[in-house]
C-alpha cells in the first residue's frame, strides 16, 4: 500500500543534464518527476559557457531514456561522432528534453531551501515519516512551498567558482577587484569581450583545461591585436605533465587542447609563473598587481581570469542530513572512488544509488555536485547515477545496484597528466571531465575521441 508521500512529484533541482535525464528516467518509472530551473530556459549553467566546446561526442552525451521520451517528438539525434559546443548541447538536446517534459519543468524558480516538513535537521521523531519541503523563489521576487517524496539535487557548481587564494578564500582585495576578475572563460567572439581583453595584459590563473582554453584563446587575440599578452600563474611548477598528454593522449580535442597552450608559452604570447600562491590583489591606478603567499609582486596586468575550480553550493540543503566527505564535499562512499589524486574521468568506477545515498533517506546529490570539489566527471556517470537512483526509488532495487555502464579508458586522462582540470585537487579549472566547458577546436574540427 502506497503512502501519502510516495504520491507526490520527485522534485529535481536543475534542468541541465543530470537533472533533465532523472526527470527521463523517473518518467520512465512511471515515477512524477518535477524539474525547478533557476534560469529562463533548460541548461540555464551550460548557455554560459556556449562558446566553448566539449570533449565528449554526442554519442556520450544523450541519457538513453531521454533518448526514449525524444524519438515520440520527432528528435532528430545529431551526428553521434561529432563534438557538440555548449550551446549545440542546450539548444539541440537540452531544451528539446525540456519541452517533451512538458509541464514537469518549471523555469524560474530557484530553490533557496529543502528540509524536511516541520523537522528541521536536529529533529528525529518521524523524521523519515515527513515529505520533504522546498522552499522556492520564483523569478516575479513570489516565495513558494512544495513538497515532494524525494529529492534529486542536480544543481551543478557552476554558480560558485573557486577564488584566488591560494588557501580556498577571498585573496585580500579579491573582492574589490571584482570589476577586473572574470571566473570564466572569455567569449572573444563577443565584441564587447573582446575589447576588454584586446591590447591588455591579462593574468590567467590555472592549471587545467579552461586555463589552457583561456591561453589559447588570447594567445589567437594577441596574433591580431598588438599589445595583447598573458601571464600564466601556477601554484606548482612545469614538468612534462604540465599540459596533458598532447599527441599520446586518448582524447584528441584534450591533447590539442594542451598542446595549444604549450605553444602559447613556446610562442611568447604569454609568459609562465611557476609556484605563485596568490595572498592579495591590489589596485595600482587602472592595474591590479598580485602579491604571493612569500612576497613576491608581480608586474600590473590589467585584467585577471580566475579559473581555479568550482565547489558546491550546500547552504540551501544545509536542513538536510547530509555525509560528505570532509575534503571534497562529495557523498562519503563516492568520495574515494573519484578523489582526484587517485582516479581519472576513465578509473572511476560507474556508481549508483548505493554511494550517493546519506543519513537523510531519499535526498541525492548527483551530476557534478555528487563530486564537490573533484574534478574527474563524467556526462556518461551522471547517467548512470541518476539511472539507479530511478530504479530504487520505484523499488526495483536489483536495477538500482545492477551497473550499465562501462567507462571508456581514457589513458593520461588524470594523475599524473591530464583530466578536464588540472593535476591536482588543490587547483582544479571547473567544469567536469568532457561534461563542462573544457576545450576548444584548434585547426582543423576534431574527429575522433571523445571522454
């Protein structure tokens, strides 16, 4: 017999990838899905960062169910074995999946807080008994109460960059510089982009792939703009590893990726400074000068691109009784499996309901807020996650532990080279491996490979 709970939607946070492809999968279940969207359109998050193309091919970047609830709508699938830009990906998969959803997503209505009904997160007494209750802001400045049999929380990290400190804060000054510091990868095609960046000195903060993006792309500015040069801070050293496995790598686009970055240095469009902790920003007239942990200034640039990881926004599920893993925020039993100083995008292990599961029954983290601070996602993991949270909670749990995933290798993905950020945990670029802006085409398009 059904309870009163188990009658009410499955609320999902987020209509990006993750969260779009649970709403398929609970459909699938014959399972109420409802989808609250922070932004005016699905793949609010991956809009932001359109320019940019992916590692992965299209063949790894559509859900199987979603694939279902498209064929009906007269979806045509894109070419499978080529490389999609962000925008390709929200504009030709994301939002069509939205719109066959119908009514089941609902665009701005940000979620400012879940908990459980009249228990905050000290309270046990039929704690478990309760629906779940989520607080919601729509875009007209409106609040709202929902409540809902379970949570999936796809909301991504791309809303909360890392800042420059070397320590994980604010550098002092940081903030006041906020007119000067983008936390993104540039749009050069943008007119007014460009001119921000065109005939300036401009500090790259970073060691991964969007670092690398953001290298390429003014070191291309430079070629047309005189005066246009960057400099390249690292908080370790350059070895062979620096810039990924270039022509040995098994992802071609991430290979040139680094590649292009390298000839960024090699070609003098931008000058690399190795084992800079930066401690402080401060303003000298028009520049911002960076100041080390140690003491050494550098010289003034006149703009500073901060790609140095993302984190996850936990303050709205804070009521929540959550188990994460004390250095990267992620589920405590996920948190081994996808630690960055041991596993790439290739070496992680297809996971399920059974490592994203916490204290706090039915409430999941999944897509790249399953990882927290790790930088090793896959588009193709959070298919697999949210496929397995579906089964369980329609009670087939033999699907729910059964794995149908089987990872590609991806050889220097990670470790000691490259994943879709950089070589360590303590100075990740964001996104998520070959599921986040991560490359760019050099030359000629990419055909093969794909994490």
């Amino acid at each position: 017999m059904s309870t009163p709970t188990e009658a009410l939607p499955v609320v999902v946070i987020g209509a990006g990838p993750a969260g779009l492809a649970a709403a398929s999968h609970l459909v699938e279940r014959d399972i109420e899905p409802l989808v609250l969207e922070a932004g005016p359109a699905a793949g609010s998050a991956v809009r932001e960062w359109g320019h940019v193309r992916l590692f992965s091919t299209w063949s790894e970047l559509v859900d199987p169910a979603a694939e279902k609830l498209l064929a009906p709508t007269g979806w045509t699938a894109p070419d499978r074995a080529t490389y999609p830009s962000g925008a390709d990906w929200a504009e030709q998969y994301l939002q069509p999946l939205a719109d066959a959803l119908g009514t089941k997503v609902r665009y701005g209505a940000r979620v400012t807080g879940v908990s459980r009904l009249g228990r905050d997160r000290i309270v046990d007494a039929d704690r478990e008994a309760q629906p779940f209750t989520i607080s919601i802001q729509n875009a007209d400045g409106t609040e709202e109460r929902l409540t809902a049999r379970a949570v999936i929380d796809a909301s991504g990290t791309w809303s909360t960059p890392s800042p420059i400190g070397g320590d994980g804060l604010p550098a002092l000054g940081e903030k006041a510089a906020a007119d000067r510091i983008s936390y993104r990868v540039p749009d050069l095609k943008d007119p007014a982009v460009r001119a921000r960046y065109a005939g300036k000195r401009t500090a790259v903060i970073g060691s991964g792939a969007s670092a690398f993006t953001a290298l390429a792309y003014l070191a291309e500015l430079s070629e047309e703009e005189s005066g246009t040069h960057s400099v390249w801070i690292l908080r370790r050293g350059i070895s062979g590893s620096t810039f990924g496995g270039g022509s040995a790598d098994q992802l071609p686009a991430r290979g040139a990726l680094g590649l292009a970055a390298k000839a960024a240095v090699d070609n003098g469009h931008a000058d690399a400074v190795t084992g800079f902790r930066t401690d402080a920003v401060e303003r000298h007239g028009d520049q911002l000068v960076l100041v080390a942990e140690d003491g050494r200034r550098l010289d003034p640039v006149d703009e500073l691109i901060v790609l140095t990881g993302l984190r996850p926004d936990l303050t709205f599920v804070n009521e929540l009784r959550l188990a994460l893993d004390e250095r990267l925020q992620a589920p405590v039993d996920l948190a081994p499996l996808i630690d960055p100083n041991q596993h790439s995008c290739g070496t992680v292990y297809p996971h399920g309901v059974k490592e994203l599961s916490h204290p706090e029954k039915d409430v999941y983290l999944v897509g790249m807020k399953s990882y927290g601070r790790a930088p090793t996602f896959l588009a193709m993991t959070g298919y697999e996650q949210v496929r397995s949270i579906a089964a369980h909670l329609a009670g087939d749990h033999e699907a729910a532990e059964r794995v149908e995933l089987t990872l590609p290798e991806t050889g220097v993905c990670g470790g000691a080279g490259l994943f879709d950020q950089p070589q360590a945990a303590e100075e990740t670029s964001g996104g998520g491996c070959c599921a986040a802006p991560a490359t760019l085409t050099i030359g000629a398009p990419v055909s093969s490979g794909g994490c």
